[in-house]
C-alpha cells in the first residue's frame, strides 16, 4: 500500500516532472522488491499462492462453456513493446504521440452490423466490455504497472480483485495514458507540456453457482479522453520546398516548431455497462444466456480560435469558410445503444475424441443519436440606445433513432484435435413489411457477415464474405466546417451497402531441428465493392469499381540455446500510393533478437536485445480533428523509414522491468520520421516500465 500511495503522490505532482519522478519510483521499487513478499507462504515457506493458482477468464471462453481460464501471463516478451500496453496492439498509423487519433495501418475486415457510430479515433485506448478480464484466484490479486519516458509518454494502471467466497469474486482497476507535446511548445524541451489524457475506471465482478449450472459476468466501464489537437507542423516561409532541398525532412526541430492550432481540443467520453449470464438446462448440451450491453459515447470538438493567415485573413487549416461561425467551432454528437441479446449454446464430446459445438442467437439493438453545433446569432438591443451583440449558442442539428434486430449463430466439429470445421454468421433481419422483391434477394441485399474454416493438422482455409452498411457519421454530418447528407429522412444510407469476399490460406508448423521454430504464414485475396472511405476532401466518398488486395503475411520464431529471435512481416497489394479508396504500405516488418540466461544465482531473468520495425513509402492518411476522421491526400508520401531500438527486460519473482532506448538510428538516415502528414513521431528518447503483482 505504501508503494501505491508513493506511486499515486508522484503522478498528482503533474507532467513537468513526470520522467525524472517514473525513473526515481523505478529505484525506489526495485530496491524494495526483494522485501515485499508477493506471495502467500505458509510456516514452512512453502509457496501457496502464486500465478499458477490465478486464473484470467474471458467471456469468450464461457461462451464455449468452459471456466478453466487461462494463467497470468508473466513473460517478459511483449513488455518491452508499447504497443502491448495498449487495448489493440495492432500496427496503427497515428499522430506521433501515445494517445493520439489513431487508425488501423493494416487492413482489417468489419464485422459490425447495422447503426454504428464511426468515430473509433480513440479505440486503441479504450477498453472493450466484452473482452475484460476476470479473475478466479484462491487470494486476493493486484498489480499495478507503468510506463513512462524522457519525452512525456505515460501509461499506468492499477488493478485490485479479490474471491468474497469460493465462486465469487469483485475487482476494480484504473488507467491512465497520457503525452506532452513534442511539437510547437513553449518550454523549449520535447515532452514538457500536456497533449493527452485518457483516464478509465473499471469495476467488475464474476460469480458462479455451487452447481456451475447458473455464470454471471458483469462490468461497468467508463472513460474519459482529453486530447489537444494541433493540427500538424505548420511550416515557416523558410522550410518551404522551394526554399529548403530537404522539405519535409527538415521539419524535424520539434519544440521549435509552429503549428497550425493553438486552442483546438477534441474530449471523449465512453460508459459501458456489460452483463454476461447463462444457465445450463441439459448439463454441457443445452445452456441459455443473455447479454445486456449498455454503450454511451460522447464526442465534442471544440476550437476557440480558428486559424488565419495574418497578412491575407484567409482561414487556415481548415477547408473552406466556417459554416456556423467565423471565429470558434463547437461541434458535439452524443451517442447510446441498449443491446439484448438471447442464445442457447452447447458442447458435447462423442466417443471422448469428435467435438461438437454450437451456438444461435437473436440480439435486438437500440440506438439514439443527438448532433450539436455553435451557431451565431445576434442579441437584440433593449434599449433605443444599444447595439446588436454577436453571440453563440448550442443548435441540435441532428436527431436519430434506430430498432434493429439480428440473428446469427456457430456451428463447429473437431476431431481428435487434427480435423476442424466451423461456420459462423450474423444477419441483421431485413424489414421484411417493406418487402418488394423475393425474401432471398432481400436477405442478400441485407446486412450480413459468414464465415467458413477449414482445418487440417497445420493448414487452414478460410472464406469471410460481408455486406455491411456505411456508419452513421459516414451517412450524415453537420457541423462548422464539414456538412454531409447521405441518408433518407429515416437515417438509412444512400449509400450502397460495402461487401467483401475474402479467401485466406494458413500454415502454422512448429519446425524440427535442434532448435525450436515456429513458422507462420498466411494469404488472403481480398475483393471490395462499393467501398465507402474519407476523401481527398475530408468528405465520405464511394468507390464505383471493385478494388482488389492481395496480403501476404509470415512470421518465424526461433531460439537457439539462450538466443531468440522474432520476426514477421506483411506485404500488400492493391493498395498503393496512387490507389483510390486505401492506402496501405506495401511492406510492414518487425524484428526482435534477444539474449536471455538468469543472473545472480537464478534470482533474476534477464533479457537484452534489439528491436527493429521497418515500413516502405506512402500516402499516409490526414486528420481531421473537427470529424474525427482520417481521410486520404495526395500531396504527402511519408518515407520509408527504420527505427531501431535496444532494450534490457528482468523479471524478479513477481516484478517485471525494462529499459528501453528506442529510435537508435536517429540522424543515420535523417533526423526524424513522419507519423502521419506533418506529424513528427517520437525522437530518441528512454523509456522505462515496470509490472508488479501480488498475490495476498
């Protein structure tokens, strides 16, 4: 507790003395680490508590009917890479800073249906209600981690649960992501001023009957995000092209550098409320549940000074003139959706080596959307003798409701382990009141996804076909400086429905030699029709011809006595610098080599090693703060570039840490590289983390 509140302390005294105070605590912890004792023992010393008597689950795996769970992971392999800090670690073309907007850099198929909000900007930090942890632990179970550099990153979380009885248990738990500024700040230093704060407060509790007939999951979910918006490098008369040989490369003075908005902010705020339950009827072959799932988002861009070109007054940044107002923009939209889900599911084994699985369901979804705007207006005198005033005020300019039913199921058979088949899908039901044509050409004309795979030893097929509507800010917009209409008077989208038809091949074999391997590799060809993107205007768009992807992917793993290596790799096809609608880079890799051995008697597990990820030349995406929305441009191709970094990872019992040195090669072949547009990633800096469980 005294290390919490030591921890707690450090963090209220604010960012300016943030890395000194993170790398200070990391002393402090580890200096005190072999005197805290993290798990239970008994008179004897023996160990009664500990990571293999703690158990994870997950909703997905009580959806197999299954409470098993999974150990906590205590791995030093993924500690060392930030982006395992985050709620998807997938590769993401951001901003250059931790809680910045962020979008998939590789492409990724949708499995939502129906009304969806679609601004997702902040999804990497955020976590998801059904993908939270829970814990089944004989004792009680906390830990804490942290992340922290020289240049302002910061991430910590604090997690506490413990078991009230045998099949009962409650937890809560706290994160915080934050940044400082790296460009256009006043301090003169990277990382001296606020850009981002993401704060999320998360209870939780999990009980099960005495009988395992009767499971209940159930969290509530809250978030809170502030990120200050700068709009990118705004460059001097004297780094222009025509005056520099090097622009962009020359944009890479960090706080020295302008940007375009000084007083733009866009926040964030997201409550969930998520409850799982089933009841076994006939034993593992016939169990019903029901899920509520309660989502509210809130977005709210606000810039209290629009920027102008001093000489000519011309806006700035922005496109156009101020729809609303001249000076300022307010634009808000308030999102909530109440979700119903009913299912039966089951599992059986037949003759102790064929597994069968299924699961049906019917999910009812209800959705409100309110949009507001800041609109000027004129105040009226009162008096013979007074003037008109400008003023504001907040205008709701959109309103929607939505009803929506699915239905969707999975239906699996294994055998021995070697053979696999599964088919899962969901349809969103048409109305079928307003049938015009056959049920089957209104059903294929829906909204749907389908999914078939096909596994045999190391191989595996797949097929994903999808048809899904345009999101809901991609249908209707109004607001200062960007205004849509893309939908009837019933909010339903003028747009034709998006649909895939992707086909994927796998292998996944574990080598032989005298070393351990594991070789993975996968191929998808992938075909798009009436792609809905963000176009070079910042506006919603529709591709009129079909587009084509062919993605191959490869990842090998390998140690040799105390040395390992890691890398993988993506290409891409179809999607390059001059192809409309997407814009991926052709060539995505990451490397890691390591050296691992214990130290100090095997007291300490130790690894030191280097990093390196690597992504080929392109059109990165823009960002428009005001929609929320990364849109395509075609004047700006970010480099190929390298970034190299050295890490050192332990792990003593119970506490983990690391330090990290990344961005190692910086001034070998330049002396930054870009993020997005105009958006400088991080310079060399250190970094330093630290995970710590206890387990009384």
């Amino acid at each position: 507790l005294r290390y919490f509140l030591f921890l707690l302390h450090l963090l209220s005294r604010g960012r300016r003395g943030g890395p000194a105070g993170a790398l200070l605590l990391a002393a402090a912890l580890l200096l005190g680490a072999p005197a805290a004792h993290a798990q239970v023992v008994d008179d004897s010393t023996k160990v009664l508590y500990g990571p293999k008597t703690t158990r994870v689950i997950y909703e997905a795996e009580v959806l197999h009917d299954s409470t098993a769970g999974l150990p906590v992971d205590t791995s030093l392999v993924k500690l060392p890479q930030i982006r395992f800090w985050m709620h998807d670690s997938t590769f993401q073309q951001d901003l250059g800073t931790v809680g910045s907007a962020s979008r998939p850099l590789l492409y990724q198929p949708n499995l939502e249906l129906g009304a969806r909000l679609g601004r997702n900007v902040f999804d990497k930090y955020a976590r998801t209600s059904s993908d939270i942890p829970y814990y089944d632990s004989r004792s009680p179970y906390s830990f804490f981690r942290i992340l922290q550099s020289t240049s302002g990153e910061q991430v910590f979380e604090i997690s506490y649960s413990r078991s009230l009885k045998k099949n009962f248990s409650v937890g809560a738990a706290y994160e915080r992501i934050a940044s400082n500024k790296i460009i256009g700040t006043t301090s003169g230093a990277v990382g001296g001023v606020g850009l981002v704060e993401h704060n999320n407060l998360l209870f939780f509790t999990r009980y099960q009957s005495e009988n395992g007939r009767y499971r209940l999951l159930a969290n509530i979910n809250t978030s809170r995000q502030r990120a200050v918006e700068q709009g990118g490098v705004y460059p001097r008369d004297t780094e222009l092209a025509d005056t520099v040989v090097r622009y962009p490369g020359n944009l890479f003075n960090y706080s020295s550098e302008r940007v375009y908005l000084l007083q733009a902010q866009n926040t964030e705020n997201r409550d969930q409320f998520h409850a799982f339950q089933s009841y076994r009827l006939l034993g593992r072959g016939l169990t019903a549940y029901h899920v509520l799932d309660f989502k509210h988002q809130f977005n709210s861009f606000s810039d209290g000074l629009l920027p102008r070109n001093p000489a000519t007054t011309a806006l700035l940044f922005y496109p156009g003139t101020p729809l609303r107002t001249l000076t300022s923009t307010l634009d808000r939209v308030d999102y909530k959706q109440v979700e119903n889900t009913f299912g039966l599911l089951g599992h059986t084994n037949a003759l102790g080596n064929t597994a069968v699985e299924y699961r049906v369901y019917g999910r009812l979804r209800n959705a409100w959307l309110a949009a507001y705007s800041d609109t000027s207006y004129v105040i009226q005198p009162t008096t013979p003798s007074g003037v008109p005033t400008a003023a504001t005020r907040l205008e709701r300019v959109q309103s929607r409701n939505y009803l929506e039913e699915f239905v969707g199921g999975t239906a699996a058979f294994n055998y021995r382990g070697s053979y696999a088949v599964e088919v899962a899908g969901e349809l969103k039901v048409p109305n079928l009141a307003l049938l015009s044509d056959s049920i089957f050409r209104t059903i294929r004309n829906s909204e749907y996804w389908l999914r078939g795979t096909v596994r045999t030893g190391p191989l595996s097929g797949e097929i994903l076909i999808t048809s899904y509507s345009p999101t809901l800010t991609q249908r209707e917009f109004s607001g200062n400086h960007y205004e849509w209409q893309y939908a009837d008077k019933n909010g339903n989208a003028t747009f034709k429905n998006t649909s895939t038809q992707q086909f994927t091949g796998r292998l996944r074999q574990a080598l032989p030699g005298f070393a351990d391997h594991l070789f993975e590799a996968s191929a998808s060809l992938v075909n798009l029709v009436n792609y809905v993107y963000y176009d070079s205007t910042g506006r919603p768009n529709q591709l009129g011809a079909s587009k084509q992807l062919i993605i191959a992917s490869a990842r090998h793993r390998v140690r040799f006595g105390r040395f390992g290596f890691d890398n993988q790799g993506t290409y891409t096809r179809g999607a390059g610098n001059e192809s409309e609608a997407l814009r991926i880079p052709a060539l995505v890799t990451e490397s890691r080599a390591y050296y691992q051995s214990y130290i100090f008697g095997r007291a300490m597990f130790t690894q030191v090693g280097l990093e390196f990820y690597y992504q080929s030349r392109f059109k990165g995406y823009n960002y428009s703060p005001s929609t929320q929305q990364f849109y395509l441009q075609d004047d700006f191709t970010i480099r190929n570039y390298a970034v190299a970094s050295a890490f050192f990872a332990a792990d003593i019992k119970t506490v983990s840490v690391f330090l990290k040195v990344p961005y190692l090669n910086q001034g070998l072949s330049g002396q930054g590289y870009f993020a997005s547009p105009f958006y400088p990633a991080y310079p060399r800096r250190l970094q330093f983390g630290l995970n710590w469980k206890f387990f009384n």
